[in-house]
C-alpha cells in the first residue's frame, strides 16, 4: 500500500466532496510529492502544510497552503473544535477558521522517527483527537539487530548501536500505549512503513 493509497482509504469513509487536511513533512519536496500524489487518488484535498524551519514548497500545489506555525498547535486547535460538534456532522467545525476545525486526515511523512517516546505518543493522541476520518504516518523503522549480534553485545554489557529510529514492534508498542484503535500495518516501497487509522462512525474522543 502506497502512501497515496493509504489516505485514499481513510478519506473513503469522509462524505465525498473536499476534505480538509494536515500534512507534516521532512522537506517541500516531499510535501510537493504526497500532495500531488494523493490528488490523483483522492482529488479535492485542502492541504495545511507544516515544514521544518528553512523548508519551502515553490510553487506550491494547487490546494495546498504553507503553514508558519508548529504543527501540534494546530492538531490541538482541531481536537479542542471537534470536541464542540457532532462527528457525524456534514461539516463539524462549521463556521470555524480553517486552521482550527478537525481534520479529515492528517498526514506525518518522516518526522516522527527518531525522538522520545514521550514525543511520539503526544503526537499518536493528537492526531487521534483531532480527526474526524483518520490519519497516516509514513516512518522509516530501523531494523533489528540479528540474534547472534544483540548475543554478544549483551556479553559485552554495551547497548547497541542506533541510528536513532525504531524498530517496527517498537511502533506497535508505542500505538498500543497510545491506545489507538482500528490501525493497519504495511510496508511502504523502498522498506518504509506505513501506520494507518481510520475511524468509522467513533465518537470524539477527550482532548489530550
């Protein structure tokens, strides 16, 4: 499953139409790809884009809007404002500005990889909070280190080696303390990995 396939099943259980969503990514360049990508799949996506400091996206795709803001702020925003409607309104934020109704989706492309867990489960009860379709997170997991080499490095009393980022189990570890429910699982080309949550007909749940 593709990414772009992936958030054309989540937004399959949105009323057709425009939806409504967050993208947050390491580079423009990517953001630009995802965008156009998904157009094809699931045309009519409003995008709010997060980049790191630094990052731009020249010329933006059409429906996409570069944020200067920190992203969690805006995921805390769209939880705070689907608290105050009914998920199975036709457009539960209303009136609201853009940047504060829930999200249909919310889309984080490798920016979640390394960090604490502390950082990830915020960010996994964020999303969780602030959507009213689902979301996606592309990640790049390490890959555990073989049997024979985690043997002698217990031997040695030294941990092992990282590049910082987490393992696939770990990711489930982290989803199931999170208490995410109805997530699938799919390796991504190039060996990435794909966390997908889609919620059907699920009340909103209490802002983190």
């Amino acid at each position: 499953m593709a990414l772009a396939e992936a958030v054309a099943w989540v937004l399959a259980s949105r009323p057709s139409g425009g939806a409504h969503g967050l993208l947050v990514a390491r580079s423009g360049g990517m953001a630009r790809d995802v965008a156009r990508a998904v157009a094809r799949r699931r045309p009519g996506v409003g995008w709010l884009v997060a980049l790191p400091v630094g990052e731009r996206l020249h010329p933006p795709p059409a429906h996409v809007h570069v944020l200067d803001a920190d992203p969690r702020r805006l995921l805390s925003a769209a939880a705070s404002a689907r608290q105050r409607f009914q998920s199975d309104a036709a457009d539960p934020a209303g009136e609201l500005p853009g940047a504060c109704r829930p999200f249909d989706v919310v889309v984080v492309v490798d920016v979640l990889d390394a960090g604490l867990d502390s950082e990830v489960l915020a960010w996994l009860r964020l999303m969780a909070a602030a959507t009213c379709g689902g979301w996606v997170i592309a990640a790049r997991p390490a890959e555990p280190a073989p049997r024979a080499a985690r043997w002698l490095r217990w031997l040695a009393s030294s941990p092992p080696p990282s590049d910082g980022r987490r393992t696939g189990a770990h990711w489930r570890k982290l989803v199931r303390e999170a208490g995410v429910r109805g997530t699938r699982w799919r390796e991504a080309p190039a060996g990435g990995l794909l966390i997908v949550s889609r919620e059907v007909d699920s009340p909103p749940p209490k802002s983190p």
